[in-house]
C-alpha cells in the first residue's frame, strides 16, 4: 500500500507498505543513506550471504557461483602478521605481509586485458593467474560499454553512487557481479583471521547491503592503505576490514576512528585481537581477531565502539641478587598453574577508554600489560620450541623461575645476562603459565 493513512488501519490485521527509505542509494540516485546496511552472514555456508540480491533462482545460482569464483582466486593467500621497524621518530607498529603460497606466480611478460589489470590492482591483493583468469572470465561476460565505463569510473578517487553512469541497468548489474566476487574473495582471505569458535551461533554480521558501492570502497580503500602491494598492510587496517565484512562496524560511523592503537572494534558483534583475550602467546595465535557475540558494555572503548590499547608503563626491576631465587630445570614439570587467569581493565592512569590486560595468578596480579606492546614483544622474542632441550642454543645462559618472583608488575634480570626475555619453554603450551625465563635478549 502506498499513500495509506495508517490510523484507519486495523491493527489486527497485516499490513504491507512500501517504503523507498530502504531501498540502496545506488538505485535511488541518492548519494545519502537513511538506514544502516547490514546482512548476516551464516559462516558454515558463505555462499549463502549472497542469495538475497535480488532476482530469480538461476540469478541466485549466478551469485553463489561468482561468489566460489573470489573464493577459489583467494585460495593460498594468506596474512602473517610482522612487526614494522619504525622510522626515527615514530613509534613502531604491527602489520600484516600478504603471502601467496598459491605456486602460481604471475609471468611478466605476460599480457592482461585492460579492464582485469584494472580491476586487480584496484581491488585484489595479489596480480596471480588465478585472479587474472576469475578477473577475465568475469568481465568476458560485460557489454563493451560498460567494460568501458567501469574502466574510467575506476580511474576516479572513490566509488561514488552520484556518478551518471551507475543508474544505467546494465552497469548496474555488472557492478553487482564484481561486488558478489569481491566478497567471495575476501570473505575466504579474512577467515583464516577471524576466529568464531566462541560464537553461540555460527552467524557474522557484514556492514554491507546488496548492490552496495561500500563494499568497492572499503576494499579499495584497504588496498590502497599500503604503499604498493609488496609491501605490509597496517593491523588496523585488517582490523578495519575484519570488522566491516565481520562486526558489521559502520563504514561511515566507525572504521574512519580506527587508528594504530586500535585493538578492538564494537559493531553488531565485537571483534577484538587475541591479545585482548590473554591468548597471544605465539605469532600465530596474536594475529587472530577473535568475533564474540558479549555485552560490549564491559569493555572500555571510546564514543565511537573502537577498542584502543592503553599505554604500557614501565615495570619494577629486581635484581637476582636482591632475594634468593630458585632456580628450576627446564625439563621439571611446573606445579599447577591452572588458576593463571587475565582480564581486561581500564587503563586507569592514562585513559579510562582504553585498556590493559591483567594476568593474575591465584588472585595475586603479577602484570598489567597493553595487548599492543605484548604483540610486539611476542613478534620480536619469539623462539619457536623444540623437541630437544639440548638444543636451546639462544638460551644457554638462560634458566627458569616461579611466576610468583613476578607478582606486582616485577621484572627479574641478572646483572652478568643482561635484559628479560619471555621465551615458550619447550613442551610448553602457555607462556606465562609454567615459568617466566630470564636470558640475555
């Protein structure tokens, strides 16, 4: 019904009106938005995401299958997080290299047509022949006009839905097939990132609508956030990302008040890094984001649902000398340390929007410590275990002692070794939990 006057209306009685408020800017011909976007995204089917743009059932079959397409030019691209060395006079971040384990470089001398070059370098991570051939079979399908028309819409800054041309039908629907394939593509590349096993139910939640030039922006936008693609992506902008395919963290509201500091976002689900959760302990475990579906009121963050790290200070240094210090073999087993628990509180000394992970053991708080600074701790100390203890040759004049020598924020070093260095012992699943090692760093 339109134009109805819903007071005659009997309420007890199903009414249907149609509302142009909810219909995507890009076929109103408005550039402004009246409602958030927003999709769930069911993470045991993927493809199902895409079933809600319109059409028919062979239309349906078309986006699950150009969805698989991304996916399928996605596979053996992966993140692996590394720690930047700063310039002189910036402080030091944490970022993410783009890594193709594929085995199917691309041949420089090879040759690609206009429009898939365009394409790739505006929106994939990685110029592969596995996204030239998806990029190519993709675009084979598009009229020559609008082949065209793309081709020099790309040329602009942004993807704007004001432009001419985007109200044409037929580009349109071209437009609608990239966006199908982009998701694919960095739905599969940003699942090795996103843990969701703590998810009651298995459904994300994606900032995006149908027909959506978000999704252009906020992928080309990311792809553009490093200098050049041989070069390491920012965290916080994967967090960005993450968040808005994920979280459903607003484009507009949101994902421009991420900054480096940033270890957290609050959207429709909350996304935050392992280190926030006390569980980064190991490279491959701190480049996780962990979404969980919680009462984001217990976790502090600022007016705009972002989760900021707190600032690390600095900690009490004993000597070995000071007290008597027993000293344990790296081959006896630990006594129970199963009440080694963190939680996250708010950085009451710097800024209550932001926030420290403490780590107690059995009540007794041992550090308080910013989930930024333990990531690049655990990125640049780091020593992968081995099976043969004998073998520790970077830790020879190491040895280990009982977590309770650091209870109160305590560092112990020995005045002959040098620096502190917290290493995994071997056979060791935590690090913290068994023992603190003191080696020369």
């Amino acid at each position: 019904m339109v134009g109805c006057d819903l007071r005659d209306q009997d309420e007890n009685r199903l009414l249907v009106v149609l509302s142009t408020s909810a219909i995507p800017a890009v076929l109103r011909g408005s550039g402004g938005r009246n409602q958030r976007q927003g999709v769930r995204i069911p993470l045991d089917d993927l493809e199902q995401c895409v079933t809600l743009w319109p059409g028919g059932s062979k239309d349906r079959a078309r986006s699950q299958r150009l969805f698989a397409d991304g996916a399928l030019a996605a596979q053996g691209i992966r993140f692996t997080l590394c720690a930047d060395t700063p310039l002189r006079g910036e402080a030091p971040d944490i970022s993410y290299a783009v890594e193709d384990t594929s085995g199917k470089p691309q041949k420089k001398n090879h040759k690609i047509n206009p429009i898939t070059r365009s394409i790739i370098t505006a929106f994939l991570l990685v110029s592969n022949p596995p996204a030239v051939k998806a990029i190519t079979r993709l675009t084979a399908s598009w009229p020559t006009e609008a082949r065209d028309a793309i081709a020099k819409w790309l040329l602009s800054a942004r993807c704007e839905s004001s432009l001419g041309p985007m109200m044409d039908p037929v580009l349109n629907g071209c437009l609608a097939q990239l966006e199908i394939f982009i998701l694919g593509y960095y739905y599969a590349v940003l699942s090795s990132l996103v843990d969701a096993s703590q998810l009651h139910v298995q459904e994300a939640y994606g900032a995006w609508g149908w027909n959506d030039l978000q999704i252009l922006n906020a992928t080309r936008e990311f792809v553009h956030s490093s200098v050049d693609k041989s070069k390491p992506y920012p965290r916080h902008q994967v967090l960005k990302l993450a968040g808005y395919f994920y979280a459903g963290a607003s484009y507009d509201e949101q994902l421009p008040r991420v900054g480096k500091v940033a270890v957290g976002i609050l959207g429709k689900l909350t996304l935050l890094t392992a280190s926030v959760l006390g569980g980064a302990d190991t490279p491959s475990k701190a480049e996780k984001f962990w979404l969980l579906d919680v009462d984001p009121t217990c976790i502090p963050s600022n007016t705009a649902g972002i989760v900021n790290s707190g600032v690390q200070k600095r900690c009490l240094s004993k000597a070995l000398g000071d007290f008597q210090v027993t000293r344990l073999c790296l081959n006896e087993q630990p006594a129970n340390q199963s009440d080694f628990t963190s939680h996250i509180e708010p950085d009451w000394d710097y800024d209550v929007h932001t926030l420290l992970v403490a780590y107690r053991h059995h009540g007794r708080i041992v550090h308080r410590l910013s989930p930024l600074a333990t990531d690049l701790l655990v990125l640049r100390s780091w020593v992968p275990p081995v099976d043969d203890v004998d073998r520790l040759d970077v830790l020879e004049q190491a040895f280990p002692v009982r977590l309770e020598y650091f209870y109160g924020g305590t560092v112990i070093y020995d005045i002959e070794v040098g620096n502190v260095l917290l290493v995994d012992p071997p056979r060791r699943p935590r690090v913290g939990g068994p023992h603190w090692l003191t080696a020369k760093s």
